[in-house]
C-alpha cells in the first residue's frame, strides 16, 4: 500500500476472479465461459477495414448496440444502459442509487462481488442467509425496504427464482431498486424483462459473456425505466464516457443478429448440464438443480478442496470456495462433450 | 432523474465529450484523433482465429501489456497500471488517492474532466488560475500541500512544463500525489518518465488514443510506483477486473511494437502543425505555442463561437468551449494535409 491510498480503502478486499493460469494446458471449467466460439458473424465483424477506422473515438452514446438491443427485447434504447462487462455496469449500479451510506440486501452466498462494491462504495449491506437448501426465501426480501441485488439463476448454487416470484420481491419494495442479475438466464428461460413494463423499480442485468461466449469482450447492459438509465449514463459520463470500444460495440451488435446460433450453443450446453449432474449423481455427488452453464455439487466423503486441488493437478480447473456453507462444494462449469470426458476421466480416478 | 438516485450525485454535472455526429460527412477536428490510421501490424493482428478465442475472458493481469510497456518504458511491470483509456486510469486514481473529502489541485484552464472526477468522487478541488498567457506558473504548486492533476502537454492551450518544472512541483510536495497527464506528450517530447525513479509521489498517464492512433480501442496507462500501482489495482480489482478486453490487450500490446510508423505519423503532424500555426497567423489568428497535435487560436476580430458555427454549417468540426477565459479561442486538432486544406478553404470563405 503507498501512503497515498485515501483511508476509505485501506481495509478493502478486493474480488478475486476465477484463476487464468498458463503455465500448461488446462480443462478450463472454472469461470463459466462457454465452451463455444463467437457466431461466425461475430468472428468476421472484425476485419482490417473495422481496425484502420480505430483512429477514432468510439460512439459515447452506444446507439448502435443499445438499439440492436432494444430491438431484441423490446424495449426503448432509452431504456438500455452498456458497460465494459456487467461488472462495470453493476459498479455503476450499485455507486448510482446505493452510494455511501445507502442499503442493499443480498443472499450471503451468492457473486462473491456484491460485497466488495458495497465496501467500495461504503454501502450499508445486509446479507440474507439462503435456505438450508440454498434457495433465496422470497419472504425474506418482501417488503425489506432496501435495495436489493439477485442473482437469478444465483450463482454459486445455479438455483433461480420464478418471474412469478422476482414480482413479489419488486411489488413490494416500490421505494427501492431490485437489481436481478440474469448472467444465467439464457440457460433458465427465466428472464424478468416482461416486469419491466409494470415497475419502475426493477433493473435487469445481462451479459454477453455466458450465453453469447464472449467473456472476452467485455460487454454487459442493463434494461430499466429511462430515468433509471439516464442516472446510469450521468455517472457512466462522469467517470469513462467511451467506457466501450469500437471492436466490442461492433460485434456485441453482430451477436445480436446471431440468435439461431446462440440458441443452438445452448442447447448443447444443458443437455451437457443434465448429462453431467446425472454422472456425477452416479459418483455419489449431491447436486443443486442448476439451471445455469455449471453445476454445484458436493461429495457425501470426499473434501471439495482435495477434489480441486487433485483435478487441477491432473489439468483440470474447477472453482472451489474456501467460504462458510460452501466450502464443500465445487462449482463445475459445463464445457464441451469433449473437456467433460477429460474431467470426469480424472475424476473418476482421483474417487 | 430517478427517484432512487443517491443525493450526492443529484447536482453531478458530467463531463461532455466533443460531438461525435453523424448527420453528415464532416471534416473531423474537434476531438484530438489521429489523421493516421493505427500501424498495419495492428490492423491485421485481429484475424478470425482471435475472435473465436473471445468465448474465454481477457487476463485481468493484463501481462501482456503491462509486460510490453515496462519493457519499452524501461521501468518494471509492476509499476504498471492499464485501463479502459486514460479517462479510466484517472478516475481509478482520483478515486484511490483523493478520495471523500481529499484534496485535489488542477490548473483552471484544463482536460475539463478534472473537475467532473471531483465532483463524482466529494474530492475538494482547488482550481488554480493559469497566467494571463496560460502558462502555468509553477510557483503556484510548489509546496501547496495538495494532490495535483496537471496535464502536461495542457489542453486546450497546447502549452507544456519542462521536466525541470514538473520536477520542482513534485519534489516540494513529497505528502501528496502528482498525477502528470501525459496525453498529448508524443508530440512535445517532455516526458516525465526520467522521474519516476527518484520520486515515488508521482503518477505519469498516457494513452492510446492520440499519437498511437487507437482512441477507438480505449486503452491508457500510469507508470508510477510499485506501492501506487498495487493500490490502484485494489481499486480495479473492487470495481471491473477485466478492465480491457482481449482485443484491446492484443492491439495495443502490438502497437508498442510499431515505434518507428507511430514516430513517422508524429513527426507529419507536428510539421503539419507548424505549418498550420504560421497560415493562421497569417490570418490574424493569436496563437498559443501548441507542443501538442492540435492548436488554440483566437481572432482578434471574429468571434470564436461564431467560427465554429459556420465551420460546422461547412462541414469543418471544431472545439469552441463556451467557458470563461478561453470562449473567444478555437481548439483546432490537426488533421492530414487534406483535411486541412479544406478546413482553410471553409475559413478563408468564412473570414
């Protein structure tokens, strides 16, 4: 630490990503990527032509993308707000309408970086123990009077909550926002953008990263009332106005025009999920109903944390979290057939 | 505005980029781009075969880069902090090191940003009358006992500190950060740099977008310590990890490969510069002596907001900043030799 660093942050843990090792080749299941490229479109978009323009400032307002988004869920473009990946769009989020001083309410065991942005901006959290089976107790949220942030599907656990069910948690907090992060939601069919015509209050987060396999790209929106998305864009211009480049811009626009594909990926993807949580029931794990691109499991004999560190000796990553509650799970990201014959090879020898 | 906005923001006024139109073709030199595309192994080192790596997330240490700077800044990759462009690294630092309630010294005449970041983040801001011909007086910051952002070539008024200077201010202000933003230093020569390894109280920034060509990638960077580089990465790691994307990471890791076309590109726009200072002031124009890739220039007789306007009308965008002090001057970037003859067919017409 210099002696620079303004008190406020001295006592800051940061978010600690999924590791990106290189020193060899891994099965790479410890992020949540998809194990599919880009849309071919998408991975075409950017030609030499695209890059000589780079010169250039990118758009500030985004028009392109926050109208091909628009177009997609029907909503205004006023009501699409972009950012640098749905971290940067949650950070602005949750310093626009928490701030210093401000509430949120979370379930303890959940993005491991609501936390961290509530202790950087000074938030005042309340974390909400999930039921012993790790499912978010609506009552526990209705009428709370606090902003209130949601994974759903909510990650580790990958369980997710009914649209029927986000309503009575947005209904009755009329005076604070809900914020439901649907990384997930591709793979659960249970997206809250239909509740937006009818509250004022909602928030809805998605991400190019999962479904749509571009982690890389680092693009996030969120979907809101206008005013909602004119305050993000106050602060959004108040902080890194170009916040997204022109290379990302052009082809989260392309992805947009790419549904057939990315619906096909998915498919793939949770007909791999149910094929694996019943293999891995088979080796005796107990497992969450994961409708998410991974699986939560954890084994009756085995230490998660022996099973980690043994698959990742073996060239295998997974994601353990050394965290109350959890710590004898793994989080297993769904990747090709091919990566979930090398992991369960290994697997079935370290048993 | 929403109701849910929190109060400390309700006054925020942001910070406005130049505008980015689209109605027509225009002669483009109102926001300091580049006449020159970026070099051609930045062009082509974006092939299909990147693309369909994106589905993986971008390393969030940013070796590659941070790696390829040290090297080519001869200092170490852990004085090294990358963002998604300079106005990203800024609002990092303002934030780390200013902080609520912090102190913050800029000229009053400046990246008009300054103040924006101020006001976001409840930093004190001292503004600092810049002399009657909007030099800086050095004397004003020795020893003010204040954290200080100067831009170093300034904008708009073009004109630069010698090392010398920047030097007598850090050194008597050893309690206090000095951020020297470097943006435009490429065409003047004066970069603090040297400094760094006697001084741990001072940050350098620099960018992508200007001499490099790729204000449209979003990439910027502060040199600075070890201890100041680690705080500012506990700041991005409490915020948006993957701060920069793949595609960024990889152009600009490859443009710092590219010295010898980047230096060819500045060595035409600061003889076009010359060139451009002496046909304005054949004109009549009053000019600063820009050590920068744009000029400021006022007309003893014309008013500057009428120019830009007619410009405009023409198809010629420049910069006019309606604020006090600088409304009767012009920013002009400087373009390629095309662009410049048709920007003074417009003003010749005009005048």
């Amino acid at each position: 630490m210099s002696r620079f660093l303004a008190p406020a942050y001295h006592n800051l843990v940061p978010y600690t990503p999924g590791e990106q090792l290189n020193d060899r080749k891994y099965i790479k299941l410890n992020t949540n990527e998809s194990p599919f490229p880009p849309a071919p479109g998408v991975c075409r978009v950017i030609d030499e032509g695209r890059m000589r323009s780079l010169n250039l400032y990118s758009d500030p307002a985004l028009t392109a993308l926050t109208g091909s988004l628009a177009e997609s869920f029907g909503v205004s473009p006023k009501q699409v707000f972009c950012g640098n990946g749905s971290d940067d769009v949650l950070a602005f989020a949750i310093m626009a309408f928490c701030g210093k001083g401000g509430t949120l309410a979370c379930p303890d065991i959940s993005y491991s970086f609501y936390p961290v942005y509530a202790d950087l901006f000074g938030v005042k959290l309340t974390q909400i123990p999930l039921a012993e089976d790790f499912t978010i107790r609506v009552s526990d949220y209705v009428g709370i009077g606090k902003n209130i942030v949601i994974a759903n599907p909510n990650a580790p656990t990958g369980l997710s909550l009914s649209v029927k069910e986000v309503e009575t948690i947005v209904a009755s907090n009329p005076e604070h926002l809900v914020i439901i992060d649907e990384a997930y939601v591709d793979f659960s069919n249970d997206t809250c953008v239909s509740l937006l015509s009818r509250y004022d209050n909602l928030m809805v987060v998605q991400t190019f990263s999962k479904s749509r396999s571009l982690a890389g790209l680092r693009v996030g929106f969120a979907l809101a009332s206008e005013a909602i998305v004119e305050d993000l864009n106050k602060i959004k211009f108040s902080f890194n106005p170009y916040n997204i480049n022109t290379l990302s811009i052009t082809a989260a626009s392309q992805a947009m025009r790419e549904q057939a594909y990315y619906d096909e990926c998915v498919a793939q993807i949770v007909a791999q999920r149910e094929k694996t949580k019943k293999r891995l029931a088979d080796l005796g794990f107990v497992l969450t109903d994961s409708k998410t691109n991974f699986v939560f499991a954890s084994h009756p004999e085995k230490k998660a944390e022996m099973l980690y560190k043994a698959l990742k000796e073996r060239g295998v990553l997974v994601r353990h979290f050394n965290a109350p509650r959890i710590k004898d799970y793994l989080r297993i990201t769904i990747g090709s057939e091919e990566q979930m014959e090398g992991f369960f090879a290994e697997l079935t020898r370290i048993l």
